[in-house]
C-alpha cells in the first residue's frame, strides 16, 4: 500500500486542511478500535474460562447420572425407567433478554426451576431403585449448568465475531486508510510548494520583462 493516495483529490489549501481533519480524526478512531479490540479481547478470553469450568463440571454430572440410570434400567428394567421418567413433571422455566459488552448485545438466560424431592418429581416409590433417585438429581443440576453454558457459548461466538470486525476495521485504518490520507497530505503539500515555485518564477519572468518595456 505504500506510496497509494485517495482517489478524486484535487491538491488544493482546502483539499489539505480537510485531509488534515480526516487524518486527526482516523487516528483517533484507530485509537478507539484498538481500545474496543483488546477489551473485546479480554472479556472474550475470561468467559472462555468460564465455559470449561462449565463444562468440566457438566460432563461429570453427566457421567454420574448416566452410571446411575443404567444402575436403575438393571435393576428396575427398561420399560419401568421409562414409565418413572414420563411421569416427571416440568420445573424449569426461562426468561431470555441480552446485555451490552461494548456494544454488542449478547443474550442472558435466567432459568426458575423448581426444586424436586423424591416425592415432586412425579414418580412413586414403589418398583424404583435409589440409583434413579441419583441419576434424576444429577440430570436436573446438569440441566441448569447446560441451559449457563448455552448462554456462555452463544456470547462467546457473538464476542469472537466482533473481535474479528473489529480487527479488520483496526487493520484497514492502520494499513490502508491512514496511509493512503498521509500520502495524499504529501502529495498535495508537494505539489503546493511546486505550485508556489512555478509561480514565483513566472512573476520573476513578468518583472524581468516589465523591467525591459521600462528600460527601452
């Protein structure tokens, strides 16, 4: 990009102070891009730590509550685990609205779940075993920490895609647009000095010649 100017300028006194102004005001955007990146950046990077906490902990609820199910289908059998499981009633109800990080809106999800004992959950006690008791409670915590998760990871994705923009935006101020305006300020600067010179010499021409018509 070296050496490239805007297109369409006329190198005039205007054309420059307006060049001026632009180039002020483009470095002071850059400024702010790079500021907007690097907290973009930084938040990006602390809910990351955030999702494998998450995770971590999902996945071993999870294994928990699967060892305990194929505990109870062993005991219980199939179809017994499945009569216990649809007769579970629904406890978790979500209210979804977002927030701002830096000007990207990204969602927040708050879940209302209703706490289940062994009675609330739908199921009786006869013909269960103690391992579906086990399992149901591990399934409805990890269901609280994925409905967390799914929220953590969708801000992640929005926080990486404004990351990316932004830095384009960084990069082409930085490479592109405030190069080609400073060429553009050298140049026009250049061709005023030729400008003035051309004509000093031609006023310098004109006297000369005014000066002999006086003479003879």
């Amino acid at each position: 990009m070296a050496g490239e100017k805007l297109d369409g300028i006329n190198p005039t006194r205007m054309e420059l102070l307006n060049l001026k102004d632009r180039a002020k005001l483009s470095t002071k955007g850059h400024s702010l891009l790079k500021e907007k990146r690097d907290a973009l950046i930084k938040e990006f990077f602390e809910i990351l730590d955030r999702v494998k906490g998450s995770r971590d902990e999902v996945e071993k609820k999870l294994a928990i509550a699967y060892a305990e199910l194929n505990k109870a289908q062993i005991d219980m059998g199939d179809m017994a685990v499945k009569r216990a499981a649809l007769s579970v009633r629904e406890s978790i109800e979500l209210d979804i609205s977002s927030r701002s990080i830096m000007g990207v809106s990204v969602p927040v999800v708050k879940s209302q779940a209703t706490h289940n004992d062994l009675i609330s959950r739908g199921y009786g006690f006869a013909g269960t075993s103690a391992n579906l008791d086990i399992a149901a409670k591990e399934f409805e915590e990890s269901i609280k920490i994925i409905i967390e998760l799914g929220e953590i990871e969708k801000t992640i994705i929005m926080l990486a895609k404004e990351v990316e923009a932004t830095k384009r935006r960084v990069n082409a101020l930085e490479h592109v647009m405030i190069p080609r305006i400073n060429n553009t300020i050298s140049f026009i600067e250049m061709r005023l000095e030729e400008m003035e010179r051309e004509s000093f010499v031609q006023l310098k021409v004109i006297k000369r010649n005014m000066d002999a018509k006086e003479s003879e």
